[in-house]
C-alpha cells in the first residue's frame, strides 16, 4: 500500500496547474480585462476591474477554465444604473454572452476556451458596508491573497480535488456541498490539506471556527467558519450535514488507505431497465416514481424546490400507511455533472439555441407497505376523560356508515375501525390529496400533469432517468 506523501506527490503531478497553463490563463485573463477598461472608459460613471476567484489567487485545479472578473463601481450608484452599466461593459467584453442572475443580472460567456463571468458590484470601504452580497466577493479575495502563500495554495487545490472526487465540493443548491472560499479558509485554519483531513476525521459536529474571533451571531448549522470579511455570515450555511458527513468518511479512507481514485470524480454509467429489474427482484419492494415537466428554473431554485416536494410527499406516503424505505428527487436527461445525456448543459444559452431545456423530474421512492386494508384504526381518547371521550363516541355512534365499526371500548379507550380514505399507493398519488401536501411553488404548478408509476413499471424510467436510478440503486458514501 502507498504511503500518503506518495500518494500526494502524484495528486499533486496531476491537479496543480504548470507554468504554461497559468501563462496562458494569466494572458487571456489581462486581454479580458483590458477589454473592460475600454468599455468602462464609455461610460459616464468611473468604475475599476479586479480578478477574483480560484485563478486569481492561484488555487484552481489544472482543467478548470473559469475567469471571474468584478467591475466595481461607486458605492453610491444606484442598483439600476449599476446594473445597466455592468450589463453593458459585460456585453462589450462578451459580445456572444448571455445574461444570468444572481442578486442582480451579469454577462457570462466563453473566452478562447475560457468560462468567463463579468459580475458588476458596489466598491465599499468594507464588507459591512455591502451594498449587495456580491460586493463581499473582492473582500475574499483580498483576505486570501494576503494569507496564502505558495505552499498553502497547492494543498487548497490538494483540497479541492479531494473534495471533487468524493463529490462534496460545489456550493450550489444542488450539490450542497465545500464552496472553493469555504475550502481555502479551512486550509489556511488548519494549517494545510493533511493537517484538515487528520482534523476533519475527528469532528463532532456541529463545529465552530471564527479565523479573526469576531463572531457576531450564533449560527445553527452542521459546520460554522465565521466569514472573516463579514462576521454575520457562516461560509458554511449552505454545506449539508451529508457532504460533512462524507468529507469526514472519505478523510478516514484517505489516512486509513491512501489513494489517488479519492481525488478522480467518477461519472456513474445510466442503469438500463433489465438493471432496475435486478434491484427490484432482489428488493422485494414496490417502487413508485410520480413523473411530471421540471419548472423552468435555474438548478440553485429548481432544487431545493423539489427537495421541498419530494419531503412533502414521502410525509404524505407515511401519513396514509405506505412506508417508504427510501426515497430521491430526480432529474431526467442529466448527467452527474448536472449535463444532459447528449452532452448539452442546462443554461439560458441552450434554450435560445433552441435545445430543450425542460427535461422531466421525478419524485421516486421504495414502499416498505403499497396496499393497506380497507379498513385503519382510529383511537379516541381514554373513556376517563368525559367531555372529549363522549364528542368522540356521539360522533361515531350515530354514524351509520356501515364500513365503521364500533365504537368500541379496548383497554380504556373508545376506538373504531373506519374506510381508509386510501387502500393503495396509486390511489394516494393520482388523488387531488397528493396535490396538497408542502410542494415547491414552482413545482405545483406541473404537478397536476403529473405521471404515477407504480411497481415494475419503473423500469420504463431508466430510458429518461438512468444516472440518478443508478444513484438509487447503487448507493455508497
């Protein structure tokens, strides 16, 4: 078996960007922002351009082809002047760019091979000054820059291929994973990548670190590394108890038995139908997979809305006696890696170039339970306790529905046994009931349209949903 420090020495071979990687990125990053220095020389307000980002502080790994560039204007314009004339220096740079939006709209395109961002922001004195959140970002960089030194940087992206090989790394609302500033603070905490997995190792969340010791608030989240641009924020907030979770497994694997396939993203293969039949005849469960259109929104919404409907109807599946085993939120057409299965990505680009954006999403889940009696008990309150027990009784007494029964008295309580407003499964999630339980906003309104598939069935989805069904099916940390 490798020793680590071999294993490393390899890794490191791999992911740090060589001299001619970082000259050309560094030439084609310059051409950039000459470019909006020409475009900002039009407008009638002054405005600077910073380089931001892993590649402006010498922390990407080799492949990465993102350029970040921030235009920084007056603290004191306007929102709308600000974003009128951030559009325009964006679209100066990036003529064939397209408009995205975080807290405010920026032009994002390609350069020479490059992914380039040009975000517009307010240029305040400090981060608590901010204007608008993407007015910290050049705070971050700063205090990083100050602090990292060559050493320090190669163990960030040491880091960062660790994290992107286990599948943790990603701030996005999909991912819930170690934004790259939220890894590079940690690196500089700690003191280096060895140093972080042999402390992650022996975490008991939740934990807490506060690099200047000027915490503000208490922040109610697995992992907490107080921003030391803005001590009222949490790096970590959008980090999910699961992806610390990993982070803490795979360190243990890591120093455990050292290895480089823990720094290579692996890209699952799309499980066909024959492969779920497999898994389902071995299960011995009865899968069901509501299918309707995805809402037409970027993944940071897309996501947690259908997490949110995805919580609501497994409530709903518990709720009516259907125990689900397990259960996941899908999206057809995709990769891993948030492509399409053709290749094409999911963007405001695609969409004008016509591709189809609006891939099915599926709500899947295994039963435990898919057929109740037609019959459910129902307990009243101890016989003791006159007034409630006696509207209890009077209520059912008089019923004469004769699929009720009682009521009747078991040990001290009143009890009956009464229709089951659902005897299977179907039943449940074809009724308007499936409907009204705590769906995303955008996810009700195609809902409705909804498609139930129940039972062996499911295996028609691997054509549409291979990737995440191979996910469900062949799960590991």
């Amino acid at each position: 078996m490798d020793d680590l420090e071999a294993v490393l020495a390899r890794v490191r071979d791999r992911v740090i960007p060589e001299s001619p990687e970082r000259e050309r990125l560094r030439a084609v990053a310059d051409e950039l922002a000459d470019r909006a220095r020409e475009a900002i020389a039009d407008l009638p307000v002054d405005a600077d351009v910073v380089q931001v980002g892993s590649t402006a502080r010498g922390t990407w790994v080799s492949g990465d082809r993102d350029i970040d560039l921030f235009v920084r204007f007056d603290a004191a314009l306007d929102r709308e002047r600000l974003e009128a004339h951030g559009l325009a220096v964006g679209h100066a740079v990036l003529p064939d760019g397209h408009e995205e939006y975080a807290e405010h709209p920026y032009v994002k395109g390609s350069y020479e091979g490059f992914d380039v961002d040009l975000v517009p922001c307010h240029d305040v004195e400090t981060a608590g000054e901010l204007v608008s959140a993407v007015d910290r970002t050049p705070f971050h960089d700063a205090y990083l820059s100050a602090r990292l030194d060559d050493d320090l940087a190669e163990d960030v992206v040491l880091a960062k291929a660790f994290l992107k090989g286990i599948g943790a790394y990603g701030s996005d609302l999909r991912t819930e994973g170690f934004s790259g500033y939220l890894t590079e603070l940690l690196v500089l905490e700690l003191g280096g990548f060895v140093p972080l997995v042999e402390s992650v190792r022996s975490w008991h969340p939740p934990m807490e670190f506060d690099p200047e010791g000027h915490a503000e608030r208490t922040f109610d989240d697995p992992l907490v590394v107080v921003d030391p641009t803005d001590p009222t924020r949490n790096v970590a907030a959008v980090l999910s108890a699961a992806n610390l979770a990993r982070f803490q497994h795979y360190a243990r694997e890591l120093l455990a038995s050292p290895r480089e396939e823990l720094f290579e993203a692996e890209s699952p293969d799309p499980i066909d139908a024959a492969g779920v039949r497999d898994h389902l005849d071995r299960r011995g469960t009865t899968p069901v997979a509501v299918v309707f259109d995805a809402p037409d929104l970027v993944d940071d919404q897309l996501w947690p809305q259908l997490r949110r409907s995805l919580d609501g109807i497994v409530r709903g599946l518990n709720g009516h006696g259907f125990d689900v085993l397990r259960a996941q939120a899908m999206v057809g057409d995709e990769n891993a890696d948030g492509t399409r299965a053709d290749g094409e990505e999911f963007t405001e680009r695609a969409l004008r170039d016509g591709v189809d954006t609006h891939p099915r999403a599926a709500l899947y889940a295994e039963l435990e339970v898919s057929e109740r009696p037609a019959v459910e008990r129902h307990e009243g309150p101890p016989v003791a306790v006159r007034k409630h027990a006696a509207s209890f009784y009077e209520s059912y007494a008089d019923d004469v529905d004769p699929d009720t029964y009682g009521p009747f008295i078991e040990d001290e309580r009143y009890v009956v046994e009464r229709e089951r407003e659902f005897a299977t499964v179907r039943e449940y999630l074809e009724s308007d009931a499936a409907g009204d339980v705590a769906l995303g906003a955008q996810v009700e309104r195609t809902f409705a349209e909804r498609d139930v598939v129940v039972g062996d069935s499911v295996t028609t989805l691997a054509s549409d949903f291979g990737v995440p069904l191979r996910e469900f099916y062949e799960p590991h940390p």
